[in-house]
C-alpha cells in the first residue's frame, strides 16, 4: 500500500497552511517575480552572470567508481556540474510571517533534493549547490511563503523574529538589508544577505495586509492570529505523541 | 480555566522600567538606533578600552570599528534587566561572571568546599593508637586545624606560610546529630543545626546525621582559583593530616597517619562534584561533575522560605543557570560571552516566576495543592499542557516580554522550566517534572515552529522516552543526573532548570534535604562568603558592585 503523508495535525487554517505548504503536490501560489539576478544579487554568491565556480569537476567527467548507490541517486543539476555548496538563509518574523523556521526545513526536505536544511528559533538556513540553491530560492522568495516585511534573507545578524515591528510594519534589521520605500510602498534589498551594500536596489515587493498574513502564516498566535488553544486536536496529537513516546521508551508488551 | 490567585503579570513592572513610555502590550516601536552610548555600561567600557589602549600600546576594545564592519551593538535599545525578586535594576553585562564578583564567589564557595568525616580518624585514634578522645581534645584540634588550614605551620620548624588576610575566607566548622556532643563544643566551631533550619528540618537533619561528626572545609577561595577543584581534598587532606599530628601528639612517620589520610582523601570524604570521564578532563569538585539533588542541597531558599517552594526552586534555577550555563558549559566547555544571554533570561524580569506562580496557583486550584496530583501521565500533560499554553500567550499577549527573551532558547527554558517545575510541586516526583519539561518543549516547538538552538533538536526532541526511566542507560532518577549525563552534557539553558525541577518536589513537601543532609547543612552556614539562601539578591548586589568577595590580592599588588 503506498503511503499516504498526513503531514501534521489540527483543524485551524495555521494547520492547513502547513499541510499544504508542505505538500509537494499542492503549487504554490506565485505573488511576485524576483528575477534570477535579483535572486543572486540578495544571496551574493557570485556576481550575475559569472561562471558558477565549482569545488570538483563535472561527474561525467570525474571517472566514479562503480558503485550501485550512485547509481540509485541521480546528481542534481548542481552536483552532477561540481558546484559549490552556498546557502540562503531566512528570518521569520513571529507576527504572522507566512513561513518559519521548522516548516521550511520540513517543506524543504519534502519538495527539494539534495538539501541540508538547518533550523534555528531565528532563523533557518537551506544549503546546497549554487544552481540547485537558485532554483530554489525562487519558490522561497516568490511564492506566498515570503512577504517582503516579515521576512528576511539574511545571512548574518539575523536578529529580529521576536522583535516588535518597526512603526512601518517592518521587521527589525540591525543591518537594514532592505527598506521599505515610503514613496511607492515597496520593499527593497540595499544590501545583500550578510549585509554588503549592492550596486542597484532589488525589488520584492510590497508587504501583504494584515488579513492575507492571517490567512496565510504557519504560525499560531493569540494576539495577531489564530490562537494555539484553539486547535484542540493539534494540541490532543502532541500530547499522544509524547505520552506514546514516554510508554514506548520502555517497550511494553501490548495484550 | 483555574482562578490564578498569585500570577499578576510579574513582569510587567520590569517592562515598563525596561521600555520606559512604552506600551507593554504595543505590536510596534521606532528603533532608535542610538548606539553604544545609550548603554552607561557600554560607556564605561568605551573609556576602559582607550585607557588599555593608551597604557599598553595596543588596541583594545574597539566596538565602532569591530562591530559588523562599523555598525555598533545598539541599533535597537540596550535593556536593562530585574534580578528577579529584588527590585534591582542592572546592565546585561553586570550579570557575566566575568563583571560579577558574587557570581565568581558562588562557584569558589563551592568548589573549596569538601566535607570530611571524623568518626574514622576518631576510631583510629582511639582503636589503634589507644589516644583519648574527648570534647576538650576535638575543641584543640579544632583550634589548632583553622590556624592550618589556611596555610600555616603545626609540626615543622622554618615553614613558609600563607597570609592570613590573604586567607581569611578560609576555615573549618564541625556538626553533629548529637545535642549533647555538640553543646560541649565550642561555639565557634559548631554548625547549629537547630538554629538554621526550621524545627521540623533540624530533627530530621540531626537524625540523619545521627552520632557522626562531620567537618565542613572550606580552604581559601585564592587556593582553589589558583588550582582547580581536584585541590580542595589534597589542601584539606594535607591540613587535616598535620593537625592531628599536632593536636593527638603523633609521630609524624607512624604508620596510623596514613589511615588518617586515607580517611581524609578518600574513605570519609564527600566532594561536591564527581570527578568526570577522562574526555572532560576535570577533576573533582569542578561544575559538571555536581548532581543536580547535590545542587539542590547546596542552594538554600527552601531552608529560608520553607513555605515558598516556588521561590526556593527559582533561586536554584538562577544558581545553576550562572554555574552550569555561564560558568561550566560557556567557559570550561566552549567559549565567547554569549551563554551569558541565554542564561539570565531564567532568572531576570520576573518572567519565569510569573509563569511558575500561574502553574502553582493552577496546582493548587485543580488538585488540591502541592504533591496532591495524581502520578499519571494525563496530570502531567495537564499542568504541563497549562502552563505552556499560559506562557507562550504571555509573550504573544505582551511583545515587550517576546523582545526581552528575544532568542528562542531562552523562551525554550523559561517555558519548559515553569511546566517542569509545577508538574514537579504538583505530583512530588523530580522524574514527572522532567517529563513535563519535555511534553512543553514539543508543545512549543509545535505552535511556534522554532525552538531553541540545534541543541535543542538533541535532548528535547527525545526527552519523553527517557524521563520517566531510571533503568541503566535508559535514564536516571532525577536527582542523580547533573550536567554531564549523556543528553545534558552540551546544551545551554537547561541544566540549572533542571536542578530546580529534581529540587522542587522536595522543597514542596518541605523535605529537609533532596538528597544529601550533609550538604544541606554545610552550605546553611551564614560565615561563608556568599549567602546560598539568595543567590539572586547576591547576583544583584555583585552587578551593583556591592559584593566583598574573598580571595583578593590587593593586600600583595602595588596600590593604585
């Protein structure tokens, strides 16, 4: 019988969200266009249109030895070229940001290949090889999992998920990678992920209204949100996970 | 939901001191970005660091031009922070041991301690070598032992001693189950057990202790700093041996005296840490090899507020937060001043005792009062479940509180700290209050999808199957784990939270100790330096620069 993925418990939208956005068979609805540039300019690995460096020739080229698991896995695009392994790094803000920390290690694991995704209360960071990463990036940036003022691409100094907003609605940045543009109401990155300032202004967007962050966050919240209390049966599952757990840890002998 | 007769947003009083004109419950603030100088600590460091610089000839501290290229710390507001339950306000960098003198002090205290017993030199003395031994015989010896220990001759000619003011922390104290022993001792000598402990304690002290005698060590703080833990049984042992050679009148070379070594070092010692796995390479008497039931002994808020076991378990939590996470796991075991910022969260602002009074008053609401809880699984998941609930909608209700334990590992141990601690008055088992700790931390984990940091996907994520296990290399009872059992060894805010959670079951059924009375009356002596009843009113004074600590070498420097 195939298995079936469930994905995660409760009975509020904050469940269904993540259900969904897990969910490789659900596609995520794109809310804005950041360009492969745009994209490699905020990650600041390479300058657009350079050649991606690579830390081992191309696999074709390497002479593998035989070896059945390698041929099981097919390469990513990026590991069969010999890229380097580079990350994107995000800050979620805990006032209804549409994606956290632990949901995108999960979704990650679920909708892409060849990831090592690693989880902070601050922040959480996705690595892989550079070409993989771009392609990547794009459903993390362009998709309803981003919202220009709750989210952050930051590498370093990632300080800000737990602060209050600023008074425009804006994460708090120690380094102000992106501003908000008081004159056209868009958010813009001036300086790359670890905060070294670019040559054009980037461009993601404006901040989505409370109502759409509402229906869209993974987060439970009780003054901004859906409250935790509230989904009794996410609440009903932990418990019967760790209960479970606490009575497996001495392998009982079921009747 | 239970009436909350003692939760009344313990917090909020350090919020609005924090984040003064501000609303605590406010979503939005402006983020002034004024820099290192809104910081008179930062200030003082400023002009330190120029002076260190001037008089050396080399750099120093430099945060403009350090810090993240030229962006100096300060881009948000620099926060004060409560002690909590003193009303004293500090800077976070008062409370790095480094810049606290108290909290230097609360670990020296410890680790020059050691506790010897004397029935097996008595019986060799008696047996073996036919001496008498009598009250006036223990009280020369005890005179003659604290003209010793600090460093100082008893046998030899044309000995190097040490300073007496240089040692003046340094000294021996005995104590007995035994009213009529203990009464012909000289006064200056003796731990009144009756006297420091609620009536009820003392005779269970006194019981415990029995006929035996016991003496309490505490060889000088410059010693034990200059050495290491390992020190204190040899510096005792050394001293002790010599004293009886000096008190009993025995020859120096006799075969007896080695029995009274042995005695000394090994057969009737009680360290205050086990030594560790050779891989840690430490010795005893140094952090991680304390249990945490030792610890609980060590602090003494139980002894001072025996009807506030909720108080008495935060001093613990505040005690062990500075030793495991500030002193053991950020200095021994890593490295950098960060720990220090996870660590205080446990024990500033109020925070953690408001959700613990919630959980308490819940306790007390829904079954009866503490110890009355039934010991199942479904009351675990109860208060546990409660009080987690409670405090995630206390930082979620006031953004002010999300701000102040701004990283998730401090949230992580606050709130699995007040779930671990009422499961823990609730039902009276230390190994029930872990596993509340371990259901909050999936709660959390779960509601906000972060937790604390990668230590935290460790221990607990895989807490539920071990906490209720004592079986070998399942689990442990909870008195007897400390910072090193295996999942604890490397993780930042839990080990002082879980020395208050194996403490608090005790301190809720007003036993007289956790888990060894000897300790237990050891650390109850008002002449040590710090004051092991307050650990967070002794951290206060020690950030306000009010602590005398012992162990200074101005007396031997050139004055300034």
């Amino acid at each position: 019988m195939a298995y079936t993925p469930q994905y995660g418990p409760g009975s509020t939208s904050v469940a269904e969200n993540r259900r969904k956005y897990m969910n490789p068979g659900y596609k995520l609805e794109n809310v804005r266009s950041a360009t492969d540039e745009d994209l490699v300019l905020i990650m600041g690995h390479r300058a657009p249109g350079s050649a991606y460096p690579s830390a081992h020739p191309p696999l074709a080229e390497a002479g593998e030895p035989n070896d059945p698991m390698r041929k099981l896995v097919t390469p990513t695009e990026g590991a069969a070229a010999g890229d380097r392994v580079r990350y994107i790094q995000f800050a979620d803000s805990m006032y209804n940001a549409p994606c956290h920390p632990y949901l995108r290690s999960y979704l990650e694991a679920y909708r892409f290949r060849g990831v090592d995704p690693g989880t902070l209360s601050g922040r959480q960071i996705i690595e892989c090889r550079e070409r993989d990463l771009e392609k990547y990036a794009k459903d993390l940036v362009n998709t309803e999992l981003f919202d220009p003022a709750l989210t952050g691409v930051r590498g370093a100094t990632v300080h800000g998920h737990s602060l209050r907003l600023a008074e425009d609605g804006m994460m708090f940045d120690m380094l102000q990678r992106c501003v908000l543009d008081q004159k056209d109401g868009v958010v813009k990155y001036v300086k790359n992920q670890i905060g070294e300032p670019l040559d054009r202004p980037v461009s993601v967007g404006k901040p989505a209204d409370d109502a759409w962050l509402k229906a869209h966050t993974t987060i439970y919240h009780s003054m901004v949100g859906t409250p935790y209390r509230d989904d009794e049966e996410a609440l009903e599952y932990i418990k019967r996970i760790h209960s479970l757990r606490v009575k497996y840890g001495f392998m009982p002998k079921e009747a | 939901m239970a009436k909350i007769e003692r939760s009344q947003k313990l917090f909020l009083k350090a919020m609005k001191e924090k984040f003064q004109g501000e609303d605590p419950s406010s979503l939005n603030t402006a983020f002034l970005r004024k820099g290192l100088e809104q910081s008179e600590r930062k200030r003082e460091f400023l002009k330190s660091g120029r002076k260190v610089e001037m008089e050396r000839g080399l750099v120093q501290y430099d945060p403009k031009r350090c810090h993240l290229g030229g962006i100096p710390l300060g881009q948000r507001q620099l926060m004060t922070y409560e002690l909590s339950g003193t009303g004293t306000f500090v800077e976070g960098d008062d409370l790095h041991f480094v810049n606290n003198a108290a909290m230097q002090q609360m670990w020296d205290d410890i680790r020059r301690t050691i506790i010897v017993g004397m029935d097996l030199a008595h019986q060799t003395l008696q047996k073996r070598l036919g001496k008498e031994v009598t009250p006036e015989t223990i009280n020369e010896y005890l005179h003659i032992l604290n003209h010793a220990m600090p460093g100082a001759a008893v046998v030899q000619e044309h000995m190097v001693e040490t300073h007496p003011a240089l040692t003046s922390d340094c000294y021996v104290k005995v104590f007995t189950g035994d009213d009529e022993v203990a009464d012909d001792l000289e006064k200056q000598f003796v731990l009144p057990i009756e006297k420091l402990f609620p009536a009820k304690s003392a005779e269970a002290l006194k019981a415990a202790v029995g006929k035996s005698m016991w003496q309490a060590v505490h060889i000088p703080t410059i010693v034990s700093r200059t050495c290491d833990g390992g020190t204190t049984s040899r510096w005792s042992a050394m001293q002790l041996g010599m004293t009886f050679i000096a008190a009993y009148r025995m020859c120096a070379g006799e075969a007896a005296v080695a029995d009274l070594a042995y005695a000394a070092k090994h057969a009737g010692v009680i360290q205050m840490a086990d030594i560790l796995p050779a891989r840690r390479a430490r010795g005893p008497n140094e952090p991680g090899g304390i249990k945490f039931g030792h610890f609980g002994d060590m602090i003494q808020g139980d002894r001072k507020y025996p009807n506030d076991p909720v108080k008495a378990s935060l001093e613990v939590v505040a005690a062990g937060s500075m030793l495991f996470d500030q002193i053991w796991l950020g200095s021994y075991m890593s490295g950098g001043v960060g720990f220090t910022q996870y660590a205080t969260a446990a024990y500033t602002d109020n925070v953690l005792d408001d959700y613990t009074y919630y959980g308490y008053d819940y306790v007390k609401d829904k079954y009866g009062g503490a110890g009355k809880a039934p010991l199942t699984q479904d009351a675990i998941n109860d208060i546990a479940g409660e009080v987690t609930l409670y405090a995630m909608e206390q930082y979620e209700q006031f953004p002010t509180v999300l701000e102040d334990h701004f990283g998730g590992s401090q949230r992580a141990s606050v709130i699995a700290a007040a779930s671990g601690l009422s499961t823990s008055h609730a039902t009276g088992n230390s190994n029930a209050g872990l596993n509340g700790w371990y259901l909050s931390m999936l709660m959390h984990k779960e509601g906000w999808s972060r937790l604390g940091f990668f230590g935290y996907d460790l221990q607990d994520q895989c807490g539920s199957a071990n906490s209720m296990s004592i079986r070998p290399d399942e689990g442990l009872l909870g008195e007897l784990r400390g910072p090193n059992y295996p999942n604890y060894a490397m993780n930042v805010g839990h080990q002082g939270e879980y020395a208050a959670i194996v403490s608090a079951p005790h301190y809720s059924r007003q036993d007289a100790w956790v888990m060894n009375p000897l300790i237990k009356i050891t650390f109850a002596d008002p002449a040590l330096v710090f004051d092991f009843a307050e650990p967070r009113r002794e951290f206060a004074k020690g950030a306000i620069r009010e602590f005398m600590p012992a162990g200074e070498r101005s007396l031997i420097i050139p004055a300034r």
